[in-house]
C-alpha cells in the first residue's frame, strides 16, 4: 500500500481564519469526547453509557484559529441506515446546516477498538448517504482510542482490514489519529488542524455547499417527529400512573406479571418497556429481535 499523506497547499493560499468542523460517526466511537480534545473544553456530554440525541454547537479560539465545532447523534456501529430511527437521522442531516453556509470539515470519527468489519463499512456508507456524494472531498477519518494499535502503526491497521483501506480511499487518504489519552497534546490538535487546512486548499470550493432553502423544511420535519415522539412518550407515562394506580389499590399485585409489548416501527414500544421498568435496558432504535428483561 503506498504511503498515505494530504493533498500540500502548492497555491499558497491562505486559510480561512474561522473553521467550520461537523463531527459524524458511530455510537461509541469517542466523537463528542474528540470535540471536547479539538477545543480543549468540556463542550459536549461525553460519558460510556451517553448517547447525544441533539445537535449541539460549540466555538472556541484553538492554536490562533476560531473554531465552530457541531456536535451530532452517532448511529449503531452495525445498524444499516433503515435501522436508525427517523429523528437521528433528521439530527444528523441537520448538522450540516448549524454551521452556514457550509462546513470546511467533516470528522468522521471511527474507534480503532472495533474492527472495521463489513457491517461498520455498510453503516458508515448508508449513514454517510445522508448527505451528498461531495461530503467525501470535504471528509477526514478521525480514529479514536490508538492505544488499541498496540505495536502496530496506523498504516499497518488499515492495510490489514479491506473495510479501513475502502474508508481512506473514499476520505482522498486523509487520517488522523487523535490522542484520546492525553487530551493537553496540543501539538496533536494543531497536526489535525494542519491536515483540515491542507484539504481546504486542495479543494475547489472552500466549505461543503449545504441548500439553505432546505433548512426551513428540515425544520418542519424535526418538529413534526418531536411531536410524535412527545405523544408517545405521554401516553407511556400515562399508562406507568394507570398501572402504579392499580399495584396501589385494593388488588394485590401479581408476583410475576408477564408483559408482551407490541406494534408497528417507531410507535414508542421500546421506550414504553423502559418507562414501565424504570430502567433504560431496551434499546430504543429499531429492534431486529425480541428482547426480555425483568424487574
């Protein structure tokens, strides 16, 4: 494989002294913690068992550049564009449009603690269709969590796995590898910023070109599925004070009550199971087989 390296800025132009940066990738890959690195604060909610349901924007003054970073929902690693609920998906079509009038970066972060099988290069493929084929010009693979490299180097990674060298082709072969670890490495910081630079000049068009009259629409839609969504998660609490009405009268509750939930995608069935048990042990994205828990 030949050695990999971002396009050098021959033109001698000078870059844009605001950067836009939008941060996509799978859940657990590391990516609103690789935000909170690149600014060098705790801009976003990053914790092992958190998940961001919003888009979320944050600026800063990082290594003399002004930066906007946009922080958006990650989608299982496995899942295929179908499995991802409606909302995620307007979410993170929506983060395109939080930094006008287009960003100069895309971070596509992908953890090196998971093999990039098949079932993850299908996932970030469908996911990346969100936006359109020229997201790939304006595209950098961010990896996350390089203690897992053990005493490999980053190429040697990608050259061992078919699905990495697919993902560093599609991205021009731009890569970098963020210190997770040592979140004071500024130097790692200003190296990424560098490569974000050196794409910018390669590029023809300065930033990703977002359609600014599709942001009202997007709008229309996100507030038609937040509506759903609060229908249903008052119907659910609804019938948790229906039910704890009942265990509270005069009947004594049922030692091992068995409840079967059913009904279409996306009506709220997942969630009904997690506000009955009191617990988030169903996942709420679209489920491929029955799942069983007890309480």
């Amino acid at each position: 494989m030949a050695n990999i390296h971002v396009v050098s800025n021959s033109d001698g132009k000078t870059p844009p002294a605001h950067l836009r940066l939008v941060m996509v990738g799978a859940q657990g890959s590391a990516k609103s913690s690789t935000g909170n690195i690149i600014l060098g604060k705790n801009a976003f909610t990053s914790h092992h068992r958190s998940t961001t349901k919003f888009c979320e924007k944050s600026h800063r003054m990082v290594a003399e550049r002004t930066l906007t970073v946009v922080d958006s929902p990650g989608w299982l690693y496995n899942h295929t564009l179908q499995d991802t609920c409606q909302t995620d998906k307007l979410e993170i079509q929506n983060s395109m449009y939080l930094c006008p009038p287009g960003p100069h970066a895309v971070l596509l972060v992908v953890s090196l603690a998971s093999a990039f099988n098949k079932s993850y290069q299908r996932a970030v493929q469908e996911h990346m269709s969100l936006f359109t084929d020229d997201v790939w010009r304006y595209t950098i693979v961010v990896f996350t969590r390089g203690e897992w490299l053990g005493g490999k180097t980053v190429e040697e990674r990608i050259e061992s796995e078919k699905g990495l060298q697919w993902l560093v082709e599609m991205c021009w072969n731009r890569y970098h590898v963020l210190n997770t670890k040592n979140h004071s490495d500024k130097t790692n910081i200003t190296e990424l910023l560098e490569k974000i630079e050196e794409m910018w000049a390669g590029n023809k068009d300065p930033h990703y070109e977002v359609d600014l009259s599709h942001a009202e629409q997007m709008e229309t839609r996100k507030e038609a599925e937040n509506k759903m969504a609060t229908r249903i998660t008052q119907t659910t609490q609804r019938t948790t004070r229906i039910l704890q009405a009942l265990f509270k009268g005069e009947w004594q509750p049922v030692p091992d009550l068995r409840v079967v939930l059913i009904g279409r995608k996306e009506s709220g069935k997942s969630m009904a199971g997690n506000t009955i048990l009191f617990e988030e042990l169903f996942d709420t994205s679209w489920m491929k087989k029955v799942s069983k828990y007890t309480a």
